[in-house]
C-alpha cells in the first residue's frame, strides 16, 4: 500500500515508558522498581469472590455502566469519606481501569482546538488523550523539592480556548497531595474561567500523614468536576483494570456516550468482586494503609545510605529521588545505565515533563514491592 496508513493523530506517539522499563527489567534480570504496580497479590477473598461469581453464571456482559451494586457500594463510599453525593444510576461509570474513565472523560469533553491544563509531571496518558482528542495539552509545572505550583503560572496558562484542567492527587510520580489551599486556588480559576476539572484520585487512599481532599468537595466545584479513581490501586489488583468515573448527570451522560463505543461494559466477575470489596472498605483499609506506609518508610531509610537523595511522598505508592551530582549525564543516562550494569529497573521522570528540565535530575522508585524487593532494589542502587 502506497497511502499513508496512520492517522495524522498518532504521529507523536511512542511507547509507554512503563512498559519499555519493564521489558528492559525482564531482558536484563533486573529488580523492577520501575512500572506502578504491586508484586504482591491483593486479598485472597476478593479472588474467591470473584470465583463465586463466575460460578453462578454471572458471567455475560454488564449493563454498559456498570452492575448496579458496585455503582451503589462507590457512592455509598464517597459519602462516607468524603460526604460527596453521586446518583449511583445516573452519575457512576465502571470503566476499563481509570485509564479508560480518563481516556471517555477526555474524548466526550475536549474537541479540535480545546487547550488543557497540565501539571506536570503528569500522569503520560493525559497529554496523548488529549492529542487523541484534537486538543492541545498546556503545561504548568510542579517544582521541587515540594512540587508546589505557581498560581500566576497557572492563571497565565488560561486562554479563551481552554476548556479543562487535569488534576492528579495524590499524585503520580512525586508523591504529592494537594493541599486544600492548593485545591482553593485551582477552584478559584475553574470557576472564573468556567472550566471543567479532570480528577485522577486512584491513590485516593494512600497518603501518609496527610489528608486527601478531593476537589469536588471544594464549594462550587462539584457540577464542574469529573472525578475518576480505580479499583487496582485501592485493592492492589492492577490487572483486573476496574476504575470508574463519577460526575454530575450531565457530564456523566456524555462520558457513558463515548463508553459504550470503547468498551460498552466491562468484566462482570470482577464488578461483582469489587463490589463486596468496597463493602468491607472499613476493616480493610487500617490494615492497607500502614503497609504502604511501612514499605514507604523502608524505602526511604534503605535510600538513605546510598547516594541517591529520597523526596518524602505524601501520597501514591512512589518516590522520587535525587541523582547524585556528576554520575550520570541525566535521568535517562542513569536509568538505561542501572538497569543494565546495577540490575535495578527504575523510571527516569523527564518523559513527563514537557516544559521544564526538573526530571532530568530524579529518577521516579515505586515502592509497591515485597521488602525483599525494596531492600535489594535499593541496594543495587550503590557503586
Ligand atoms: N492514573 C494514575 C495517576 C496512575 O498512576 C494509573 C496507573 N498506575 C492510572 C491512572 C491507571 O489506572 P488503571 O490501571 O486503573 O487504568
Ligand atoms: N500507572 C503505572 C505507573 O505509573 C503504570 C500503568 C501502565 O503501565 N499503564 O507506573
């Protein structure tokens, strides 16, 4: 064939850093601290679950939103953590990961043209689903030591066309977790410039001597914002890929819109499970949170005798860390060179940076790992 084959919307797209590293942790044999996700099981009793569920036949398609008992168990959820109100009917959409939430959330919202707000670091899907939509990302940057953001820089960034802003928090990869002043500001301008908020919160449930506070709560911001969080964090199952997006009616009408042509519904087993899992949320979590908090602190105390400097995180299940001052020309040198000569598998931040070259200095650790893991990961951190 002679034509040109692939879209014009494609061009710009690579291959997931995530997944390059992990293939790179398997070619090499390397601990991989890189890709966000547990190599550990999640709960035992939600596999069962799961398994009763397929065996009495609760195995052809969900309706497209979703089975209702687990739209019920995460509205009943929002109100009990946050005293946020969402029509289990009408308002909550069971989606393929919260990589699809964001993925339907972007594509029924953004057309040719529309700018988006992004913090970055960000999350790398944002940036390519707003591409894939016509829209054209903008970028406002979190600055280290405590990624802080600069609300002049932020104001700026708005123009006529922007439609949205994206939020993630806690937040992947710092470790940041907005705080409510943070979350004031941003409102503030959505409000001003009659903007919608995209909220990623799937670490809504691991953060570490701090507070989340989602930006629906915060006043005048709930008809605006579309909040999406996942079932693979919460529950440590990350390949299930069950998150949802929850929104006021009319903006979730138009997220179900571009749902049922990605997906239509999603895996019916697994809903079932999570809905009983989200019923005993309350005995679960203690015992959930102070793992992670642990394997955090673990993390941070093995770093300490390496010369790798370990930014404290609020939230999420990562750290960023410091490279030593003149091993390594950048993130990227640093992490093609551990991976390869250490045997440690680790994320060099600068691919999602778009404006400033704040990443090339860190390498991103996640600490969703056994503590042998951490312990030895860390430790072919040193020369
Ligand atoms: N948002 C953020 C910030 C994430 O870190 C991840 C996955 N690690 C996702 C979205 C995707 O979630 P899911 O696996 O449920 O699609
Ligand atoms: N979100 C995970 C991370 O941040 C990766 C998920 C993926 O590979 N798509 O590492």
């Amino acid at each position: 064939m002679k034509r040109k084959k692939t879209a014009e919307r494609i061009a710009s797209m690579g291959t997931s850093i995530f997944a390059t590293m992990s293939k790179m942790a398997l070619e090499y044999n390397a601990i991989n601290l890189g890709q966000g996700f547990p190599d550990f099981d999640g709960p035992l009793w939600i596999m069962e679950e799961a398994f009763n569920a397929m065996k009495s036949g609760k195995n052809q398609y969900a309706p497209s939103p979703g089975i209702i008992s687990l739209r019920k168990e995460i509205s009943n959820y929002q109100k009990k953590y946050y005293d946020l109100d969402f029509d289990a009917e009408k308002e909550i959409i069971i989606t393929a990961g919260a990589t699809e939430a964001l993925y339907s959330s972007i594509m029924a919202f953004i057309q040719e043209g529309d700018e988006v707000i992004l913090f970055e670091p960000y999350y790398d899907s944002y940036p390519s689903n707003v591409i894939l939509a016509g829209g054209i990302p903008k970028f406002v940057t979190l600055y280290k030591p405590d990624f802080h953001f600069d609300a002049n820089e932020l104001e700026m960034a708005i123009t006529e066309k922007t439609k949205m802003i994206i939020l993630n928090s806690p937040h992947n990869p710092t470790g940041k977790v907005f705080t409510k002043n943070e979350l004031e500001i941003i409102a503030q301008l959505a409000i001003k410039h009659d903007l919608l908020v995209l909220t990623d919160e799937v670490y809504e449930f691991l953060t570490y001597n701090s507070e989340h506070i989602p930006i629906a709560t915060i006043k005048g911001m709930k008809e605006r914002t579309i909040s999406v969080s996942s079932t693979g964090k919460t529950f440590g199952m990350t390949g299930w890929k069950i998150g949802y997006a929850m929104a006021s009616e009319g903006l979730a009408t138009a997220i179900q819109k571009v749902h049922q042509w990605v997906t239509f519904a999603v895996n019916t087993p697994a809903q079932h499970a999570f809905a009983y899992a989200f019923s005993r949320l309350p005995e679960y979590l203690p015992e959930f949170r102070t793992l992670y908090l642990n394997k955090r602190n673990l993390m941070l105390n093995a770093l300490m005798e390496t010369e790798f400097k370990g930014i404290t995180p609020l939230g999420s299940y990562f750290i960023m860390a410091e490279i030593p001052n003149g091993k390594f020309l950048n993130d990227v040198d640093a992490a093609t060179r551990l991976v390869k000569e250490n045997k440690v598998a680790t994320i060099p931040p600068s691919v999602f940076y778009s404006k400033s070259d704040e990443g090339m200095t860190m390498l991103r650790l996640c600490f969703a790992k056994s503590d042998n893991t951490i312990i030895n990961g860390i430790n072919s951190l040193k020369f």
